[in-house]
C-alpha cells in the first residue's frame, strides 16, 4: 500500500519549477509561469481521455473527491490543495484506489486558475470547506472573493456549476452577497439561497467533525448562464 510518505517532489523545491509528475501538479509559490506551458486537460500528465472536468478547490485529504473518482470514472477530477502534506494524502489515495481519472495540484487556486486554466473548459468548480479566515486582517486570504467569482465565470462552461459548501455563516453571507454582483452566475436555490447538501453530495473529513458538533451545514450552488 502507498502512504503519503513516500510522495516525494519530483525536483528539489528550491528550484520552484511547475511541473506535472506521478499524478501531481506541482505550482509552488512564486514560480516561473512562463516556464511552463499548460498540455491541455487530454493530455498524458493529467487525463488521458477527454471527459467533463470537475474541480475541487480546498481538497483537504481528499476523501470527498476521492469517493467521487472512484464513483464517476466517466468524469476527470483535479483536486486543489495548497498545503503539500495534504496533497500527499490526496496522492497516495490515487495510487490505492487506482484513479487515473484524479489528480492533485500543489498550488493555491486561484493562482492555478488565472495562470493555467483554459476558458469555458470546466464543467463543475466546488468549494468544500475553505478556511473561512474569520478576522478582518486575515480576511485577503479568504478563497471567496470577487476576484473567485470573475474567474469562475471565466473558465466554467456555459451551464456549468459553482458549489459551495460551509459551516461558517458569515462566509455563507459573503458568498450569496458576492454572488448577487455577477451576471453571469445564477443562483439555483430559491431564499434563503443555501440548503442542506442534497444526500448523494458526499461526505469528507470535515463535513463529518461539524456535523458532530452539531454545526449546520450550508450548501450553495450557482449556474453559468
């Protein structure tokens, strides 16, 4: 069996080169992105058949989106994790469970998308659980953003899908005021604009540690007309 462990870095992280290997999108952080030239979503180092494209940005350990390869083999899944002890959890649940229709990127989302992501070429984006970074001086690290907003629109297809999932009500209330500024994305649920996940959404680490301590779980999702 493969264990996060034995994921290594395909090139000393000093050299911060982008570069896809094993199963991972490495990106790290002030990289060169002019050293590297996205190959396409049909491409060797991330799928090899050409399929819809899901996204999951925050991935955590990756058990949700894991569940979801394993379920849907006829969808491709990237998964976004910017902490890399993480992304080898993610990692080694590809080699166990024999996914070739999942990915992880080591990278920060929105980074990932403004600088790779081709437009109109993602079928559905989910936002699980992001950190909600509750105090003000923290709050430029928070993944809900106007800018998000901008980029989904930009890369999502026509008819594709924004969800978002939270604990956290005030990022709840950010989200639904956010959204009401964007044209191209339309809300899907009627007011109060968020419900319970419908059942066969899926389960993760965190989802479960809320619902035990009896949080209500908030559950958004937004159209691209």
């Amino acid at each position: 069996m493969v264990k996060p462990k034995d994921m290594a870095p395909p090139v000393p992280r000093a050299e911060r080169k982008i570069t896809i290997h094993d199963r991972v999108w490495y990106l790290p952080v002030r990289s060169d992105i002019s050293s590297f030239q996205f190959p396409g979503w049909c491409s060797e180092p991330l799928f090899s058949t050409e399929q819809p494209v899901h996204i999951e940005f925050c991935s955590g350990n990756g058990a949700w989106i894991a569940e979801k390869a394993i379920r849907h083999p006829e969808i491709n899944w990237l998964a976004v994790e910017k902490r890399f002890d993480r992304c080898r959890k993610i990692w080694s649940k590809i080699h166990n469970h024999k996914l070739p229709n999942l990915v992880v990127a080591f990278a920060e989302g929105l980074h990932l998308s403004t600088s790779f992501i081709p437009c109109t070429s993602v079928s559905t984006v989910y936002v699980n659980f992001p950190d909600p970074w509750p105090k003000k001086r923290h709050a430029k690290h928070r993944i809900i953003s106007l800018p998000f907003f901008l980029e989904m629109s930009r890369i999502l297809r026509d008819n594709g899908s924004l969800i978002f999932v939270t604990d956290d009500e005030p990022y709840s209330e950010l989200f639904l005021q956010l959204s009401q500024e964007q044209l191209a994305l339309k809300q899907q649920l009627s007011a109060p604009g968020f419900a319970e996940p419908p059942q066969e959404y899926g389960t993760s680490f965190f989802d479960a540690l809320f619902k035990s301590q009896g949080k209500s779980i908030r559950y958004h999702i937004l159209k691209k007309c």
